[in-house]
C-alpha cells in the first residue's frame, strides 16, 4: 500500500491524507478534483464503521474533506470514490488510507524539489532521517527499483536521492526513518519535453494563423500519448514557455513572449486537452541561441511545451518561476 501523504492516484482526482493527526485532530481523506464535478459521493470503512458523504457541483481544485472519527488503535480505511463530471463521464475508485497517531517525524513537502543533475528530491523533516526505504515507478506504473539507503540527515532539508534510471523514474515513493518513528511521502521528478516545430507569428502579433495549427495537432498527439502512458500514475500538467529574440525592448517581448504562449495554452484547451495547462513568457532570458542584442533569429522565437506532475525541475534547462494557470 502506497502512503497517501501527496498522492494522486488518477487523472481527474488528486488525493491526500494528513498522515500524523496531533491531540484531538481526527484523521481526514482529502479529494481535489482536477476538473469540475457533478456529483461526487464517497464511502469508507474505518474500523467497523462506515463514513458516507455526498456532493454536488464541486468546482475544479475544490479540496473536500473526509473526516474520520477518532480512534487510536485505528490507522486505516477503505474508501471508494465515485466521481460523476458535467461532461457526462462517471469515474469509480477504490483508495486505501493510512495514517498514524502522534508520530515524531513529520515532513514537510511545501518546499519539496527535485535536482534532476544531483539525481535528488529534498523536502524538510522534523527530525534526523536515518534512512530511506525507496520504490521507483516508471511507466504504467512498473516499479523499476526498490532500495533501502542511509541519510543521516536533518531535522531540516532532507535530500533522498533516486533509484533506479533517473530518465525511466516517474514516481517515487519513500518511507523516512528516524530511530524510533517513521513518515512516508510521494513525489514526482518526472517531466518530458516535448519536440515539435515552432508556431511562427507574424510579427509583434499573438495571433495563431490557420495554417500553422497544423503544428500544434502534432503536439496535441504527443501529449494524449503522454497521458495515456503516465496519467494512471501522476497528474499530467502542461508547461507552455513562450520565449522571443533580441529585437526590440525586453519588457514587451516578456509581454509578448507570455501573450503567445498563452495564445497556444488557449488552443489546446480548445481543441480537447482537457489536463491542467500553465504558461509563462521568458521573452529574452530563455534563447536557444545567444545573441547581442537587436538580433533578428527565428530560432530564438519559439515555444517550449514540456509535461509533468509538477513545475520543471532543477536540471530542466528551464528556470523556476511563477507559472500561470490558464
């Protein structure tokens, strides 16, 4: 059984589960939806007991909670979920909960980031890890590697370093240990870059023309390929980067660089990528060749469409930034 610390089990939902209640908390499941939805109704069974709830019309990214009540010498639940959304589709999913009461170690997944060079993930711990029970996914949810390693880190940032091929890892699932507790997280390090030829506008226009959408359906395939690849295990989001070359005033070419990257997010949106899309506009900072400035190269007018379950990590080529969501 996977730890439910940060898990998304499926495309169109994301759960998660506080794993160390403190005094007089009760245990609660959380569901996300990543899309809108219709009906939602939930039945657990926790120790003995059954916990039912039903909703209607949860807006996407809408956190509903599940309490438990509480009872120490329960640690579990059975849960199954039945998500109907306003397109008319009807999702079922049986989700195994987990927690533990008054644990010592707790982590910290705010600040969590991965380092794809130093084939690494940190998060903060409240205390020393001494080691690291480690499973890696790939694909269709393979595991790929599955390890024990020492630590000897924290309390503070903790870095886990990966198992298996860090180009093939898509989910790691980790157990930290100090002497006397344990806490188990999950994150992705996963992200893909996506080739493809660049939408050419015209000049200082955001304006996708007819007959460069010829371009982005080539795209549109590759990503339905990714989803159906990846998303049973991780949460597939769209990165656009819109990026210009050295003509002109750099401030508008970051307004114009964000205004055509978010023109393309627009367009697979509407042309059925019905998955989280994030966009951002680098104008010069990004070029793929450097230049002085005033340098009028088409190489440099470009986008980049990459995927992941999070934003591109450290060792992506791509800054960290405040992406918008379209």
């Amino acid at each position: 059984m996977l730890p439910l610390v940060a898990l998304a089990l499926a495309q169109d939902l994301d759960f998660g589960v506080n794993p160390a209640p403190g005094p007089g908390e009760s245990p609660a499941f959380y569901l996300t939806p990543t899309r809108d939805v219709k009906t939602l109704y939930v039945l657990c069974k926790v120790g003995g007991k059954t916990v039912e709830l039903t909703k209607s019309s949860v807006a996407a990214m809408t956190k509903v909670t599940v309490s438990f009540p509480r009872n120490e010498s329960v640690t579990t639940a059975d849960c199954f979920v039945r998500s109907s959304f306003k397109e008319g589709d009807v999702v079922e999913q049986d989700v195994p909960v987990e927690w533990a009461y008054r644990l010592p170690l707790s982590i910290d997944l705010s600040r969590a980031s991965a380092n794809l060079e130093a084939k690494t993930v940190t998060v903060r711990a409240s205390a020393k890890v001494e080691e690291a029970e480690i499973i890696a996914y790939g694909a269709h949810k393979a595991v790929l590697d599955k390890s024990t390693v020492p630590i000897g880190q924290g309390p503070g940032d903790v870095s886990v370093p990966f198992v298996g091929d860090p180009s093939e890892v898509v989910l790691l699932d980790v157990t930290l240990r100090t002497s006397s507790a344990w806490a188990g997280f999950t994150y992705s390090p996963w992200f893909l870059d996506i080739p493809h030829e660049d939408v050419l506008f015209a000049s200082d226009s955001d304006v996708i023309a007819a007959d460069e959408e010829w371009k982005l359906v080539k795209v549109q395939e590759q990503l339905l390929d990714v989803v159906d690849k990846y998303g049973s295990i991780v949460p597939v989001k769209l990165y656009v980067a819109g990026c210009t070359d050295t003509v002109g005033d750099a401030s508008h070419n970051r307004d114009l660089s964000e205004r055509r990257a978010r023109a393309i997010a627009k367009w697979f949106s509407g042309h059925g990528f019905s998955y989280p899309i994030f966009y951002y506009g680098f104008g010069e900072s990004l070029l793929a060749v450097q230049t002085g400035d005033s340098v009028d190269m088409q190489v440099n007018r470009r986008a980049l469409y990459m995927v992941g379950a999070n934003p591109p990590p450290s060792g992506s080529g791509v800054p960290g930034v405040g992406w918008k969501g379209l």
